[in-house]
C-alpha cells in the first residue's frame, strides 16, 4: 500500500513547550494557533476561568503571541476570527452556564461577548467572512450550523436533506464554503449558504469512517476510519452523484512512521495533521 508522508507545517516555539497545550488549530488564511495554559485540564469538578496564550505562528514563520483573559472553557475549540479576534468554546455545554459556551475575544485578548451553540462540539472553523461552522457528534441532534461572531444563527442543516446526518464526523471550512462526510451514511456534502439556487449539494459516497476530508476541484481525499484504517488516505474523484474510489494508501508523519493520536483540520485542499505531543503541523495537500 502506497504511503504519503506529511510536509511538516508549523510548529510552536521550543520557549513555550514548558506550557501544557489546551488546543490548537489552523485558520482559514493558514496561520496556526496554540491555545496554551499552565497546567492540563483535570477530569470533574468546576474549573475556574484561567488566563491562556495564544502562540500564532504565521505562513511566513512570524510568531505572533495574544493573552487571553479568564477563559472558561476545559476541553476547548479554538478559531482565529478575520479581525484578529479569537473564539474559544467549549465542547460540552451544561445548563446553567449555556450563554457562557462560545467566548469571543478582540485582538487585544478580551472577552467581548459570550453566547451558545449548543453542547457536543465535534468541529468548530472560522470562515473568510468571520462566520463561525460548528459541527455536532452524537450527542446533540443539531448537525451543522452557520452562526456570526456575534451569536445570531445564520444558517442551519435542519431542512438540507442530508442523509444520515447524525454525527458530523469530518468538516472542512474554506473561503466561505464548507465540505462536511457525516455519519451515518457518510456522503460528501458540499454547503454553500450564499448560492440561493443550490446551496447544498451531495455525492453519495462508499468510504466509511473519515475523520477528515479535502477537496480539490474533480477530487478528493478522506483521511482516517475506523479501527485499523485510522491512517487511511482514500482518494476519489467527483462525478454527478457520487464519489468514485481511484486509490488507497496510508498518511504517516515526515519520517514516516504512524501518526497515533492527532488532530486534524480540515481547509479546502488540505488536510492538517497534529500528532502528540501536539507541537507540530504536517500537511497533506490534494493539489500538491
């Protein structure tokens, strides 16, 4: 089986790994992000806010560092917004605390605003335009949903008619489009809220399990299954309705072993792996 390895990407400064690493992403312009705090997250009991940094490192190798002040999330998403903002939620939303779920901050690190999207966070990507894509698991039927920075929901699956929308497994956000693979029947759907005429489009599809997805014009690619496929590339190309298996291989680190675990985000093209201890970006490019 033919094996990929990934281009490294970003990595976080070497003066910052003393500090736990709460979450990290990449924006839609390319930047990457470290969400960093004191010391790990603890399973039960309340969690007071704490303070955090935010340790960006630009496409050209710029670090750029912004203090968060009392962030509340303990398992948190994290998105850079077009302002120089950021957004931090948490993934699990509890009654009492639902407006405090989604935090949003200005470019100096304070909070401006706070608001819910509802519990079960699988993804959450900025777009382009600042709009904020969360997909759900399976825990919270909502699917996915378009929501501005300011909290007003903006565009919601609900009456798409994407089959077996249960649990959105991978979610790809670029420019101001969204690519979702959700299970359970796991299509290729294609979002596009601002195309009145067709905003959603699907290809039903045979690859079971991606964690993530990118695409590139007539193709695309899944990253990730289920058990022994977890490091599966799966390539495909687009026709009318479906998405048509060419290939299978294997997505390993630079050096060519298994990544283990990681996180993934998913931007038009590409598809960014982190693999622990969660320091460095690799990336996979369809149109490389």
């Amino acid at each position: 089986m033919q094996k990929t390895a990934l281009t490294p990407y970003a990595h976080l400064p070497r003066a910052h790994h003393n500090r736990h690493v709460l979450t990290s992403t990449v924006d839609v312009f390319g930047a990457a992000h470290w969400l960093l705090g004191e010391h790990a997250p603890q399973p039960g009991g309340d969690v007071p806010p704490v303070d955090a940094l935010v340790v960006s490192v630009h496409p050209g190798g710029s670090v750029e560092l912004t203090e968060l002040s009392a962030v509340r999330a303990r398992w948190p998403h994290l998105d850079r917004l077009p302002d120089g903002g950021f957004v931090v939620a948490a993934s699990r939303a509890r009654r009492y605390e639902d407006s405090k779920q989604v935090q949003v901050f200005d470019a100096l690190g304070r909070e401006t605003s706070s608001f819910s999207v509802g519990d079960a966070i699988e993804h959450l990507l900025v777009d382009e335009a600042g709009h904020i894509w969360v997909g759900h698991f399976d825990e919270n039927p909502a699917g996915i949903r378009r929501w501005s920075a300011t909290g007003r929901l903006i565009w919601t699956s609900d009456d798409a008619h994407i089959p077996g929308l249960f649990d959105c497994y991978a979610l790809n956000v670029s420019g101001t489009t969204a690519w979702a693979c959700p299970y359970t029947d796991f299509p290729l759907v294609e979002i596009r809220p601002d195309r009145t005429d067709r905003p959603v489009r699907v290809w039903e599809n045979r690859v079971r399990g991606a964690k993530a997805v990118a695409v590139h014009n007539d193709r695309v690619a899944f990253y990730g299954g289920y058990r022994e496929e977890q490091d599966r590339l799966a390539h495909g190309e687009l026709t009318e309705t479906s998405v048509e298996p060419t290939d299978v291989g294997l997505l390993t680190l630079p050096d060519g072993s298994v990544v283990g675990r990681r996180r993934v985000v998913g931007r038009g093209s590409r598809i960014y792996v982190q693999a622990e201890p969660f320091t460095e970006w690799g990336v996979f490019d369809l149109s490389s």
